[in-house]
C-alpha cells in the first residue's frame, strides 16, 4: 500500500532478520542475515562486487529462491571462489540460488554483521495486515523532506484504516532519518564524551594560562628593559604569542602520535553497538582537527600573560621587580580567577561523573527478576530436511533436553528468546470481555519450556506453573506476569481469564500469575507478557538455558557434545554463559561511566595542580611581607592557616560556581541517568568536600614553606 500510493519515496523495500541453518561440507551452521525484497537494494544504491542484487522478479512469491552473500563469507565459507555466482545453498532445507556478492564493509546500515541476504521466504505475516515484523528502507524523492514523507504516510495509513478499522485502525506510521536511527542510541553519549573531553582541554588551558602568566611575569623585568629599548607593544605581544604556539604545536604534536599510538588499544575497548566503529582511524580530519585545537590553545593560553605584560609601565617594573610587587593586585585576581574556574569545572565533571556512576551501579544491581548466576545458553537449531515437521521436531528437543540433563547437577529448560539476549517477540491477542467486544491488545510473548520458570528463578506470585498436563491436544493454558494483570484486570485476578490468538479460535486460559522481569534490556521497565508452553504453540524455540552449579565452563563444553550426540548435523551458535550476555548489555553505560570517571579524575588532578601553582606563587610574592609580620611576633600557625585559608576561599567560590553549572547541565545529563535525581544534593555535598580537601591538599606544601621563613634570611635578601 505504501510503495502504490506514496509521492514521497522513489524506491522502498523492506526487511525483516532472520537465521538460518546452512548445510556444508563439513555439517552444518547457523548464519545470520536478512530477508529482503529488492526495494532494500534500490534504496541503498548498493552495487554487487560479483553477479547482482535481488531484483523485482525475485519478490514474486512463484520465483525460484535466490541469496546473496557478504564480502566476508564469501571469503570465509567459500574461498573467495570466482565461480559462486549460480551454485546452490541449501538453508533451512530450502535451496536458493546464489545470484551475487556484495563488496567488503557493506552492511544493512541498522542490521550490521548480516552474512547473507536472501528473497522473502513465503510466511503467513506477508499477507497479514497487523503483521509488525518487518522494518522499511526508502529514498526520499527529489524535492520530499522527512516531513512531507511523514504527512504522506499518515494520509496512507488514515485511509486503511478506514478500510480496515479492526486491524489498521490505530496504526500509524513513523518517519525517521537513516543517520538518526543509526546514532540515536548513542549520538547523546558521544556527545557527552565530547562535552567532557571539552572540559578537561579547558582545564588544561586554564592551568597553562596561569603557568605563562606567572612565567610572563617572572620575565617582567626582561620585558620591561626590552620595551625601554624601544620593543613596541605589539611586538612583545607577538614574542609571548609565538613562545605559547610554539608550546601548543609541540603539545599537539606528541598529542596526535600519542593518539596514534594507543588507537588501536582504545578501538579494544569500545563497547559493541558503536555505529561504524571499525571505520575510526587517524585520517587528514583528525589531523587537521589536532591542528585547529593546537592553534586555538595556543591563542588562549597564550594570550593573557601577553596583554598582562604588553601595557606596564618599564620604569615603575624595573622597581618594582624583587620586591613582590610583580602583576599586583590585578594580575594576583586574574590568577585567582583561573583557578576558581578550573575547580568550578572540574566539580562539573565530578558530579556528572558521580551521578553517571551511580546511576551505572543501581543499573547492574537492578532486580532482574530472575537468577542469572550459573546459567548457560546455547542456540541448537534442528537440520530442516532430518526434522520437517513440528512432531520431529518436539522429538529432538525432548532428546537434546535429555541429553543435556545428564550434565552433573544440571536443570535444562527451552525457550524462544533468552531474557536480555537482544530480542523481542510480540503477538496480537483478543480479550475476552463478557458480554462485550473482545479488546484486541499487543502482547510480549516467550515460547517455553514447561519447567522454565523454576529453570530460571523467576517467582511465582499466584495460580500455578506449567505441569506435565500442559501438552500439545489438551486445553490452552499461558502463564502472565504481574505487569500483564495489573494492565488489564486491575483490582482483580487474572487467574482464569482468556485471551484467543483469532476472535474464533480456541481461548488461552491464565493458569499462573509470574514476577516481571526486565526482558528486553536492564534499563527498560518490564512490560506486559504471557508465557506460553512451547508444546502447545507452533513458534520454535530452539534457545536452551541449563542451570549448573558449579564450573560453567565444564558445561558450555559438554552442552556442545550433547547436541552432536543427538543430531551431528544440528548446527550450534551462541554457546556461552548468561552472565556474560548481561555483561555485554551494559556495556555503554560501563564504558561511558569509566570514561568520564576517568576524565573526571584527570581534571582533579589538574585543579590541584592549578590551586598548588597559585598559592605558592602567592607566598613567593608576599615572602617580603611574611618576613616582616613574622619579625614583629606574628606565629607560624597563624601564617599556615592564613595560607591555607586562601585555598579554601578560592575552592568555597569554586563549589558555588560549580553547583550553578552542575544544576543547569543536570537536565541534559538526566537522560543518562537510571534511577538518580540528576539535582542530587548528596552528590553536590561530597564533590564539594573532595573539591575542598583537593584545595587544602594542595595548599599545605606552600602554607607550610611560608610557615618556616625566616625573617632574617629574607629581609637580608632584600
């Protein structure tokens, strides 16, 4: 309907993903690819290396079936033969002819890492109105915008459903940019990232302003003598700036052949599902971005300590040198001032880091709502042409779970999609009311095993589990978690409520009420869901979850043997421990919690450095001043706390600065955040704290020098 009536899109396709279990020489395995129509192809503009894509004819249901093979598995499955084109593959029993290649490091942008494309398979959800299972690729036509292709499909999916209100009447239809769906789940992390490299580089040039500013000042009576000889402004404002970009370029310089260098280890630590992250590499971009950087530095820290110099009197500095009075009172502000705003910065980065980090903890230890600890996970998908019909095929999983029970202290159950495995599965379910209208709602739905829950920990919370009575012929029973009941049937039980597949077919009767649990990932709130046995439902469930008590390892090993003990042609992928798959579902938010934790860390490290470079150049200047309250009584614990005072002045300004730019930043930052107030006092109260005892860190190697003077010593210096 859309590809007919819409003005907007010059080509569309769509695509669904899907596995297979492809025979070889050897036996056989599952490969992970798409199924297309040719539409995919034509929007994508994607050209074959070898034979062709999947064109028109091949999306008529009567064409003969027909693949094609990414750069990779060419290369891996089939030795890079120049020949391939026309063979035949056997996949799921079914054989397809091959018809093309397609070039290295091509992917379906939003289904990366797919090894084959093939034509539609014939499936009932073609020809099924409320069918949800497939995603649509199209190019825009010349003059369309998003919004105008939004208005059109809109217009579409009005008009159908007028023309089918019970299955299309409250669908809509969603537009969105290639790019954005892309980076949307990670485009706010990159940029927060960003942000917070942004600061440090801010705090590092804040700090090397303040060094130069105090080495210009050191160099005031150089500069002055200069001027006296008859330097111009300018040109003294040009020496300080060439020194400062010749820093900076250095600095830039070893930056980027560090950056080079430890590239390859940090492209190890980015955590999966970063779009096009084997693309990343040190190219002209990068390099001019250094560049660019390098010379912005360079001009910020360099110009401060010029203009502070350039406009003083030479006479009144040549006086005035040796005596303390370099850069008076203004210059002692401006310094001041520098490192109030590394602190303020650096507390930024450390409540942002502290409420990431926070956030990420109650993230892992959020209630999963089951066990995961001693679970292994293995996909086993039958050999189509030994298993083809649902019989045979119930027969191996009765086998293989026998087989995996032998396991030492091994519980073995089944089920369509693993919890946090990266799927999802839906269905459309009709309620039954009474007298009224069956209510048509969208269901989550698992396939499982009849001891899965027990299997898997997750606690019964009314009505009963799945019993040996629960088989294929007898009455239809599902078992729904809380969220499902409290959805539909609040304030009352759902024990004995009936949902039907078809406003005509045989009821589903709720035997058993299930805690929720967080299916779909950690961050995601549990959402409505129905078990059913996989006995009684036509869907496979070919994903195996084996509870052990000890040593996993041992089991993932004999998992592998029991399934070539029971069928040596079943193909095996995704064998490992159920731990590590959690593991890998947080992986962004652990890197992006190390990552700005680290930065965070640097930037104190370069406050205290900051507020240590101030306050002992203070002591330097007043030394004279020490010297003669000293001589005249005043108490070396009375010079310490003085010191150290002026360090926590400036940290107490710095706090109150940084809880503004904290509060005002917190409403981007609360999109990272799970379950933290991103105004958190407490997280506001301890930065401050550690910004504090940073600052009195720092300030005790100086307080403590200018406690010690002795009077005589310098006075007689001076």
């Amino acid at each position: 309907d859309w590809q007919t009536s819409t003005r907007s899109f010059e080509s569309m396709g769509m695509y669904t993903g899907h596995q297979w279990v492809l025979q070889t020489a050897t036996g056989a395995e599952i490969v992970r690819g798409l199924q297309v129509t040719s539409g995919v192809f034509a929007a994508l503009g994607a050209s074959p290396s070898l034979g062709r894509t999947i064109q028109a004819s091949d999306d008529e249901t009567e064409a003969e079936p027909v693949v094609v093979l990414s750069h990779a598995h060419w290369r891996d499955q089939h030795g890079a033969s120049p020949d391939i084109v026309g063979q035949t593959l056997s996949m799921d029993g079914l054989p397809r002819v091959v018809v093309g290649v397609m070039p290295p490091g091509f992917d379906l942008p939003s289904q990366p890492g797919a090894e084959v494309w093939t034509s539609l398979e014939p499936d009932d959800r073609l020809h099924e109105r409320d069918s949800q299972s497939f995603t649509v690729l199209g190019r825009l036509a010349d003059g369309a915008t998003l919004e105008s292709a939004q208005r059109d499909l809109e217009t579409i999916q009005e008009r159908l459903g007028g023309e089918f209100p019970d299955i299309q009447g409250d669908m809509g239809a969603r537009v969105s940019g290639l790019l954005t769906y892309l980076v949307g789940d990670v485009r706010d992390t990159l940029w927060l990232l960003l942000a917070a490299v942004g600061l440090v580089l801010a705090i590092a040039c804040v700090n090397i302003a303040n060094m130069l500013s105090v080495r210009g000042l050191s160099r005031s009576r150089e500069l002055a003598i200069r001027a006296a000889l008859g330097a111009s402004a300018l040109r003294r404002v040009r020496q300080l700036g060439t020194e400062s970009l010749v820093l900076a370029g250095a600095g830039g310089a070893l930056g980027m052949v560090f950056a080079a260098v430890t590239l390859p280890a940090l492209l190890r630590l980015l955590p999966p599902g970063i779009p096009r992250a084997s693309s990343i590499e040190m190219d002209t971009r990068v390099l001019c971005f250094g560049v660019v950087v390098s010379a912005i530095t360079a001009v910020i820290v360099g110009l401060l300590p010029a203009i502070q110099t350039a406009g003083a009197a030479p006479k009144q500095t040549i006086d005035s040198t040796g005596r303390g009075l370099a850069g008076g009172r203004v210059g002692a502000r401006v310094r001041a001032t520098l490192v109030v705003t590394e602190m303020a910065l650096a507390f930024l980065l450390l409540v942002g880091a502290g409420l990431i980090g926070e956030s990420f903890v109650r993230l892992w230890k959020v209630d999963r709502g089951f066990e995961p600890e001693g679970l292994v996970t293995l996909v086993a998908r039958p050999d189509p042409r030994a298993y083809r019909d649902p019989d045979q095929r119930e027969q191996f999983a009765r086998e293989l779970q026998a087989r995996l029970e032998e396991i030492p202290g091994a519980a073995v159950t089944r089920t369509n999609q693993i919890p946090l495995g990266g799927s999802t599965s839906s269905t459309t379910y009709y309620i039954d009311r009474g007298d009224d209208e069956p209510t048509q709602v969208n269901v989550m739905i698992s396939v499982v095993g009849l001891e899965y829950f027990d299997v898997i920990g997750i606690d019964r919370a009314e009505g009963r589990l799945f019993d040996d009575g629960d088989v294929s012929g007898a009455p239809l029973v599902a078992v729904a978690n809380l969220a499902l009941a409290r959805q539909h049937w609040p304030g009352e039980s759902a024990i004995g409520k009936q949902l039907r597949s078809g406003p005509d077919d045989e009821p589903t009767t709720i035997v058993g009420l299930v805690a929720d649990v967080r299916h779909a990932s950690l961050e995601t709130p549990p959402q409505p869901k129905l078990y059913v046995p996989a006995v009684q439902n036509r869907r496979t469930a070919d994903e195996w979850l084996i509870r052990v008590p000890t040593d996993v390892g041992f089991a993932v090993q004999e998992a592998r043997e029991a399934v070539r003990a029971v069928s040596p042609s079943t193909a095996v992928r995704r064998v490992g421990v159920l731990q590590d798959r959690i593991a890998e579902s947080v992986a962004v938010p652990r890197f992006r919690t190390a990552f700005v934790l680290g930065l965070a860390l640097l930037a104190t490290v370069l406050a205290l450095l900051g507020v240590y470079g101030v306050v002992a150049f203070a002591v330097s200047q007043r030394m004279r001043e020490l010297a003669v309250r000293m001589a005249i009584g005043a108490q070396p614990a009375t010079v310490l706390r003085s010191t150290l005072a002026e360090g926590l002045r400036l940290a107490g300004i710095a706090v109150l600065l940084g809880v503004v730019a904290a509060w005002q930043a917190g409403r981007w930052v609360e999109g990272f955040l799970f379950e933290v107030d991103a105004v958190n006092p407490t997280a506001y109260l301890t930065v401050g704290v550690t910004i504090a005892v940073v600052s009195s860190m720092a300030s005790w190697l100086p307080a403590r020098r200018a406690a010690r003077v002795d009077p005589v010593t310098v006075l007689k210096a001076e």
